[in-house]
C-alpha cells in the first residue's frame, strides 16, 4: 500500500513509523499506547495522504478520552502540535529569530514596532529563551483552540508568548531582559494567562488589546448614536462592552414636549443588537455587548421580555446579553414584600431634578423616596408601582430560560468604589467581573486582563512572582496601544485600571488534596497573599513612574482601601506597612484585580475555569470551534478533589465567592449553576441564593447555567 | 352495556395477535355517559368523556413527562445558523449532510400527520394531552430542518433534498416500510394494526433518527456545522421524550404474546437503518463508518428492547461506539456538555422547568 506524502511524493506505507508516532505522543503520559494503534482503521486506503492518517490518529485519541483515561486528551494535543510544527519552521528551536521576525514584519504579519524597538543582536539573544518543548503540554482542546484563534501564520506556541513579552517589555525604561524572561516563563509554563485580545492582537499591526469597555449615554439623538458607533468601534476590535442604558428616558415620555411619544429603550436595545451581529471582525467572532437598566426604570418589564420566544419578534434583542443594575433598597424592600415605584428618569430630570443614577446607598434611598412623595401627591405621570418579589420572580424565570440577566448589586460596588470622590461605577462591563468610574459621553471604563493560574503555581513564592509580573505587564501595556475611543484615553489617563485575575483554583486545591469546603482557610490565605502581591507591584510602579491622576482623595490616598482589607487580614500590621508606601509613593493603579471568566483561556491553560468549581470531571466544550472534551488537569491524581459545580449548595458557592470577593478590589464572574433535575434547586432556592449572595457582599451575578432536565429518563421512576 | 365493558382490560391485554377484537375503535369525541373516574380509566378502550383533569390521573409518569415535554420549549430561529458554513465541508459530507436531512425531513413530516390518529384511540385524557404535544414538536422539527435547509445549503440544491425520498430507492423502501404501517392500520384500524402503529413509532423515535443525529453531533465535535448540530441536539431532546411516552404506552398495553412479531419488526427496521446508514455514510466520513453503523444500531436496538422487556436479540454490542458523540450531547440531565456562553442558546429551557414560584 502506497501512502501519499505532504509534498505529493508516495512512498510505501509503514507501520512500524506510525507505531513511533503513537509512541512518541504517549510518552510519560497514563495511556495504553496499543489501544490507539487499534483504532487504525480502515481508513488507510491505497494513496491515503499523510495528513489524513494523522488526522485520523488525532481524532481517534481523542474520542478514547474519558474521567477514567483522561490523558488521551494530551496524545490528540502532542499529535496535533506535531502538525502544526511541520506547518511551521524551524526557528522554534530558537536559531535565527531576528530572521524569522524580520520576515514575519516584512509579511505584514507582525507590527514593525518589534524591529523598531529591539536590534537583530538582542532579537536572537532573546530566541535563546525559547523552550520549544513546552509546545507539548497541551491537551487536544487547549492546542486547538491556541492554534487556532490566537496564533499568527508561522508561529508555534512558545514564539508567541516569547513575542509578546517582548513587546510589553518595549516599555519598560531598563533595556535588560530580566523581565522579558519572567514574563515568558510565566506565559510559557502557563502561569499566566493573557486575556484574548492581548494575546490575539499584540503582536498585529493595529491590534487592540483592551478586553472590557463600559460606556454610558445621555439622553439625547446625538449621544445615543455617537455610543453606537463607539461600541461598533470597541466591536470591531475584539472588546466586550457594557452600556448603561438608564439615562434614556421611558416609553411613553415625552419628545420635545409632546407625551406618549419617546419609545423607549427597547429600539435603542435593538441597535445595539444589530451592531453586535454586523460588526463581527470579519466573521470570527460576532461583537458581544451586556446592556444594563435599573430596576427602577418605567421599561424593566419591556427590557426583561426583551429576549423570550413570545410576543411582538420587532421588540426582541437575542443578541445582547442584558443585565439588572440593583440598588441595596430594592432588596430591602422586597425583605417586606413591599411595593417598588418604576420611574421615567426623564421625567424626575425635569419636573423634580432628580437623578436615580448617578447616587447609591442613602443618597439613593433618599432621592427614591423623595421620588415617591411626589408620585403619591401627583406630581408624576409616569409611574407604574409593582411588588419587587414580582420582578424578582421575572428575574429567575429568565435565568431558567436563557441564563440571564446578570445581576449587578450597585451599593456594594460603589460603596467599595476607590474613586467615590470623582464619580459613580453605574454598572458592570459584559463579564461583570471590572468596572470604574463612567461618565456618559466622557469618560468610558477601560480595562486589561491577565490571569493568574492557580493550577501551576507551586508555591506562594511563585505565585507572588506571576502577580507582580502580572501587574507590571498590564501597566505597560496601557500605554502600548491606541484604545479604539476617545473616551477610552481620558479614562486610562485618569484611572489606569488593571485586572489580574485567578483561575484553576479548583485544580490548586485538588493538587494539595483539599477541596472547596474543608479548604476555605486555605482560600483566604491565598488571595490575601494574591491582593498583597499586586497591590505591592502596583505601588512599586508608582514609585518609579507616577500614581494614576485621580489618586489625590481617593480611598488608597485616604487610607480607607487598605483599611477594609487589615480588617481580614492574618497580620493586619503588613497591611499598615502598605498604606505607609502609598503614602509615600502614590499607587499607580487605582483598579488592579478582577476575576475574569477565562472561559477560553482557561481551556488552553487545560485548568479549571475562574475560581470556581469543574462544571463536572469530564465535559465537552462546545465555544463555537470545536465540541471537544475537557478534563481537569489532577483529575488522575485526586478524581475526588473534582465534585461537579451543580453539585454545590449555593449558599456554600456564596461563601467561597464572597471569602475570594474581600481580596480583589474589583469584581468576579460569578457563575451560578443549577440542576434542574434536583427538585430542591427550585425557584424559592433561587431566590433565597441570590438574596443569600446579596447580604454576603457579592458584587455580581453572572451568568446562571442550568444542568438540563434528563429527557429520556423523567419517567423511569414508573 | 355500558363502554367500559365492551373492552375489558383482561381480555384486551389477553387478545392473541391473530385474533381481532370486533369492538375495537376510536374513542367517542363527545361522551356525556363517559366516566372520568380512575379506577375506570384505560389508555385504550376506555369510557373518557376527553375532559382534561390533572388533579385526577390515573397514569403519573404523564404529567411528569408533560412538565419534561412544556420545559423543552424553543423555537429553531433562535438558534444562529450565520457560522455554519457548507461550503467548507468535504463533498462526501456533504452528500450525506443532504441526504440525512432528506430522510428527516420526511419523518418527521409524515408524524405531524400521523401522530392525531394514534391519539384518536387514547382514552386516558393525561396522555391524549402529549401526543398533542408531540404532533406540535414534530411539526417544529420538520420547520426546524427547512430552516436548516433554507439557512445553510445553497439553493440549487435545495429542492433535490426535498424530492429525494421518492428518487432514492432506498430511501423511498424505508419510508414505504414505516409509513406502509401507518397507512395500512389507516386503511383498516384492527388492534393489531394499531399496535403495529405502536412499534413502527416507537421504532421510527428511538432507532430511525439516531445515526442521523450521530452525523451531526460529529460534525460538531469536528468543528463544523455547529449551529445545526446545536437545533439536532434540541430535536434529540424532544425525541427522547417521545421514545419514553411511546414506551409507557407500549408497556402499559403489550404482552409477551406480543413479543415475537415485536422482534421480526425490530429487524426489519434494523435491517433497513444499516442499509441506509452503509448507503448514505458508508465509509467515507472520518469518524464514522459501515461497520460502526451497524454496531451502533444494533446496540441501541437492543436499549429499546430492554426497555420495553424484552430481551436483547443481537449479541457483541453492548460497548456503544459513539459513547463520545452521545456524551457530548448530554441528553441524560448529566450536566457533561457546555455550551460556549456567547454562542448557545440551546441548553435552556422554559421556566416551568422549576416548580416553587408559589412559595415566595
């Protein structure tokens, strides 16, 4: 039998060089090598191509992945990197990297900063870092997705993660490639995690390397259009975005001074939609938006219906992801089953000068209260009174049907707010996980993202290397790129807000044999020693370059910050000693950690998503590339450390969130998953859980995933 | 006499196969002298005034399987098809992409007709009540493969998948086989003709789509046409509902007399879905092939046997080769496939799906 050749060439097929193969793929992992040469099919026809058996092999390990033999996963991943290898050239082993990137920029394919920035001489020193080995420690879904999404023609895995180190050092003063190498290895041996758009566009001409934007509008045409184009823009560069729609005035109000005449923000709803879809980057990835409303306002109804299967299909939005901006009183008047007022802002601007957004806590209670005088003396025409359970209860059906709205609990946030003395945090960005300070048409949050993998770290030195390294890496990058608005810039200037987040938590405690519930000591030590690391880069940074603008009156000036975490912390007198140093120094970040979701990241990283829970010990990723399976990376070593999230109570869930939520100053995605073939997790159990997470001091509900009824089965009980 | 006599549950149950009970017939649609009392009840040849009365049902597994069936709710649009592109597949996988949605189609076409006259015999009010909602869910999933159709293959081709079940000739036996079935009981409504009916459904929902779906779900963990894989994960769903109602149903009225010519066309339909599976994938889809068709479809056979107790008929199966494809479509509640969240919104369901709304 004759096999074809990738240059066209045939030669006689050979067993024994597959053999090699599956030998090669399966060393020093837990896999029975001669199970997949079983799998050799019939597929080998006369002329097969090389590519085709590779392909097969591939596909063929990683179906024979499973909880009990999950290391097949990593035999698909070597097998499929072999691939790309020889797609690829030789300068992995480092030799030539100048060369190599200098035809890449030549290419277009690389930005001609790197060339600018750095001589062919320190290129090549540079390349010597480059350990091409670790390219094999993937597991099939994290090598694909990497391949895949975030690799330039050309490039394998650890050229990659060695430019992008590279070009975040360009700003830094020193020439010295001490913080290049931490930055790599950090990357490399998978400690860190850049966010998508930092590791997707870095190293592009014109990339932009923001993950998260929240923009806000006023209420008029030219605002409400100008932000359209401003999300289109954050769109087509690959920024996920949040828009606070709550200044828009109702349906039924009044236009230029005629009543029943506004229509709303359902159709300003539906040109964010139609955005989203047709600002797609060239089709790769369609643009993702999370529109925000207070419970307040006179269209809650309108904006919660926004996304069911009934009723007028020309007020339906799919394509958005909406979320519920919550003040402290709303829960306090649903602990008495009481009445809630819904409010046109437009008309409490003009007939009372009241304004429901920009204020939280008393303030709040206060102009809501005065709100409601004036309705009940007829001052107001446009109110419609509601229990707040009802709404409640609308909030929950949602979160069964399609897992949203997000919750946004406001008062925690802002009370926590380190720049209360300049403005209001409205609400959250599309992973509610990092928010600041916005100002509708001036100022819009701007955020970037690095993850700290738990599951790698080895001990609590290393973890404070990778948060320092993590810390420093976002602050250069902000001033690396153009932001893709304006208001972006002033606001980057003014905040410099940065998110280091977590994942693999779970991992980190199924490698020291512990888990989520005996391990809660455990949890709080390690993101006080996370907050403490970041937080002291942030000043040491300071130190060498500048507070962030707005430092003067804010809560790290005040001392108020640092405050609220000795009051945690084991030796509250290390914390002392930092405000003694931002007394000094200033701190150049006035956001700095945010606990991202890390859906994607965190399947190249083959570790747990964010800090929460395995969503069960082997699952099929089914993003939009591939249906693959995951398997947690100690799983063989500790199948117990991994109990499926449904299987948390979630007042447990409350718990842990809130434990981590006291270390980082910004916020978490907090996923909420529910069973639904467990007749406890009823609705009631939802809405004590939300209320439970409320009084807890969680900031955000994220997304609530459902484990799906048993089709076949719900009957058996017969 | 009154009706509940003329058909006792004993003699019913009790009837040979070859010997037709004379007063078997459709239930009365306007019944003043029916009964609604439990103890009277029966799924076939009962005395039912039709009145639908939840607080008071006989058969519970019914209004299990109903809130199952509401909670299941969606609509194909919803479901983005703007990433599923066909001009990326290889042209064997296209040919059987096309001709898989042929056969589907049909069926599923031919149920949202056929499905009415099964219920017109029913008695039990609880379960009259599913087969309606099955009849609407076929009619959404034969919507469902038109919007596939019309979303994702380009025009010229659409009407040949269409047209397909009365040129290909092994499509068009395998249809005449099942819906032969339906049309003969039509013709001349004997029990047995109706229990025929029974099986050729049970068999059309719980062995004639699923080498099908496999195909999809395939094609989905390859990375392609992920967005139609997402809308047949959602038609398996509902399927599954339907395999579990017809089950009860067969169950509650079949005996072991009965078990013989369950078999022979347990075969039958065997026979028929490895022709069409060897004829419309053979071995030309990586992934899948002739001999694993078979495996598979003998091995779920035997489920559906077992399931109705009879014993398995085809030995060597029990390992399910496409153990992965099935996992990753999490059909069993097991919470073992997760959707991307930017891009599913397949894995929800309607709000019915929890209870508790009155407790607060």
């Amino acid at each position: 039998m004759l096999v074809q050749k990738r240059d066209g060439s045939t030669e006689q097929f050979d067993l024994a060089k597959i053999k090699q193969v599956i030998g090669w793929a399966s060393q020093n992992l837990q896999v029975n090598p001669l199970q997949l040469e079983s799998k050799i099919s019939a597929i080998f026809n006369d002329g097969v191509k090389t590519e085709a058996i590779q392909e097969n092999l591939t596909y063929a390990a990683l179906s024979m992945t499973t909880a009990e033999e999950p290391h097949w996963s990593y035999v698909a991943g070597r097998l499929l990197m072999m691939k790309h290898w020889k797609e690829t050239d030789e300068t992995r082993q480092g030799q030539g990297f100048a060369k190599f990137v200098h035809s890449q920029v030549d290419a277009g394919l690389y930005a001609p900063h790197i060339i600018e920035h750095y001589s062919d001489e320190e290129l090549n020193l540079a390349g010597r870092l480059l350990a091409p080995e670790r390219d094999l420690d993937y597991d099939f879904a994290g090598a694909d997705k990497l391949i895949k999404g975030y690799l330039v023609k050309n490039e394998t895995p650890q050229i990659a993660y060695l430019m992008c180190a590279l070009l975040i050092n360009s700003q830094s003063k020193e020439k010295s490639l001490e913080f290049v190498q931490d930055l790599y290895d950090g990357l490399s041996l998978r400690r860190l995690s850049l966010a998508t758009p930092f590791l997707r566009n870095l190293r592009r001409p014109e990339g932009n390397l923001s993950s998260c934007f929240i923009i806000s509008m006023n209420d008029d045409l030219d605002s409400i259009f100008d932000n359209i184009k401003n999300f289109a823009r954050i769109s087509k560069e690959g920024g996920g975005c949040g828009v606070l729609l709550s200044n828009i005035r109702a349906s039924g109000s009044w236009v230029r001074g005629r009543k029943d005449t506004s229509k709303g923000v359902i159709p300003i709803a539906k040109l964010f939609n139609d955005t989203a879809t047709y600002v797609d980057q060239g089709g790769t990835r369609q643009g993702a938006v999370t529109l925000a409303l207070d419970v307040w306002h006179a269209d809650i109804h309108a904006f919660l219906e926004m996304q069911t299967e009934v009723g007028d299909q020309r007020a339906k939005a799919f394509d958005v992801f909406p979320q519920v901006v919550t003040p402290d009183y709303f829960w306090e008047v649903d602990g008495e089953n009481g009445d809630w007022h819904l409010f046109d802002p437009y008309e409490l601007r003009t007939v009372l000068d009241i304004d429901l957004v920009n204020c939280f806590g008393d303030e709040f209670v206060k102009n809501y209260k005065e709100a409601v005088k004036a309705y009940e003396q007829g001052k107001l025409q446009i109110v419609t009174v509601v229990k707040a359970r009802e709404l409640i209860k609308e909030i929950i059906k949602l979160h069964v049907e399609s897992g949203l709205p997000y919750l946004f609990y406001k008062c925690t946030v802002n009370r926590l707010n380190p720049n209360k003395h300049t403005g209001i945090i409205p609400c959250g960005n599309l992973c509610v996980e990092s928010y600041s300070n916005v100002l509708a048409d001036e100022e819009a949050h701007t955020c970037n993202l690095i993850s700290v993998n738990l599951a790698n770290q080895p001990d609590f030195f290393a973890l404070e290397i990778s948060c320092r390294t993590a810390v420093r890496a976002l602050d250069y990058a902000i001033d690396l790129t153009a932001t893709p608005i304006r208001e972006s810039n002033v606001h980057n200037n003014k905040y410099r807000t940065i998110g280091v987040g977590a994942m693999g938590l779970n991992d980190f405690l199924a490698a020291r044999n512990t888990n989520y519930e005996s391990g809660m000591d455990l949890i709080n030590e390690l993101f006080e020693e996370f907050a403490y690391a970041c937080i002291s880069e942030s000043i040491k940074i300071s130190e060498e370059r500048g507070a962030f603008e707005a430092f003067q009156g804010s809560m790290w000036d005040t001392g108020e910050r640092i405050e609220e975490y000795a009051k945690h912390a084991s030796d509250p007198s290390r914390w002392e000693s930092l405000q003694v140093a931002i007394n000094k120094h200033g701190i150049r970040n006035s956001q700095i950690m945010a606990i991202a979701p890390n859906t994607s990241s965190s399947i190249i990283h083959g570790c747990v998503a964010s800090i929460l829970p395995v969503y069960s010990a082997l699952f099929y990723d089914e993003s939009n590339h591939r249906a693959v399976p995951i398997v947690p990376p100690y799983l063989h070593e500790n199948p117990l450390g991994y109990k499926a999230y449904k299987h948390f109570s979630k007042y447990v869930m409350n718990d842990i969130v809130s434990t981590v939520q006291r270390w980082v100053d910004t916020g978490i995605s907090y996923e909420m998953t529910f069973d639904l073939n467990n007749d406890q997790e009823d609705a009631f159990y939802r809405y004590q859980a939300l209320r439970d997470a409320w009084k807890k001091g969680i900031k955000c509900i994220y997304y609530t995933r459902n484990v799906d009824l048993d089709s076949s089965c719900t009957a058996c009980a017969n | 006499m009154s009706e509940t006599s003329i058909i006792d549950q004993q003699a019913f149950t009790n009837t040979s196969t070859q010997i037709e009970n004379p007063e078997f017939k459709k239930a009365r649609l306007f019944n003043p002298d029916g009964t609604d009392e439990l103890t009277e009840r029966k799924l076939i040849g009962g005395n039912s005034t039709n009145l639908i009365q939840l607080n008071n049902t006989k058969y519970k597994w019914a209004t299990k399987l109903k809130t199952t069936m509401y909670a299941n709710f969606w609509i194909p649009q919803k479901n983005s098809l703007q990433s599923d592109r066909f001009d990326l597949l290889t042209e064997d996988q296209k040919e059987t992409f096309t001709g898989i949605l042929s056969f589907l189609i049909f069926l599923d076409s031919i149920q949202t007709a056929n499905v009415p006259n099964i219920a017109d015999y029913i008695t039990a009010p609880e379960v009259k009540m599913l087969l309606a909602i099955q009849t609407f869910q076929e009619a959404i999933h034969a919507d469902s493969y038109q919007y596939i159709i019309e979303s994702v293959i380009p025009r010229e081709l659409r009407n040949g998948i269409y047209d397909r079940w009365r040129d290909d000739k092994i499509l068009f036996e395998r249809n005449k086989f099942i819906a032969g079935e339906f049309q003969a009981f039509l013709d001349n409504p004997t029990e047995q003709g109706f229990k025929r009916v029974l099986i050729a459904n049970y068999l059309l929902e719980g062995l004639y789509f699923y080498n099908g779906f496999q195909f999809f779900y395939l094609l989905a963990a390859q990375g392609a046409m992920t967005g139609a894989s997402r809308i047949i994960k959602l038609i398996n769903k509902d399927e599954l509902t339907h395999v579990t109602l017809f089950r009860h149903i067969i169950s509650e009225t079949f005996t072991e007399a009965d078990h013989d010519w369950v078999i022979e066309m347990t075969k039958k339909a065997v026979d028929q879905e490895v022709a069409w599976a060897h004829h419309i994938i053979g071995d030309r889809i990586l992934g899948m092939d002739k001999k694993s068709c078979e495996h598979y479809t003998k091995h779920l056979a035997n489920r559906r046997l077992v399931a109705i107790k009879i014993d398995p008929i085809y030995e060597g199966v029990e390992e399910n080769p496409y153990r992965h494809l099935e996992e990753r479509a999490d059909m069993h509640g097991e919470g073992n496939a997760k959707g991307g969240f930017f891009t599913d919104s397949a894995s929800y369901n309607q709000s019915n799906a929890v209870g508790g709304f009155d407790k607060f």
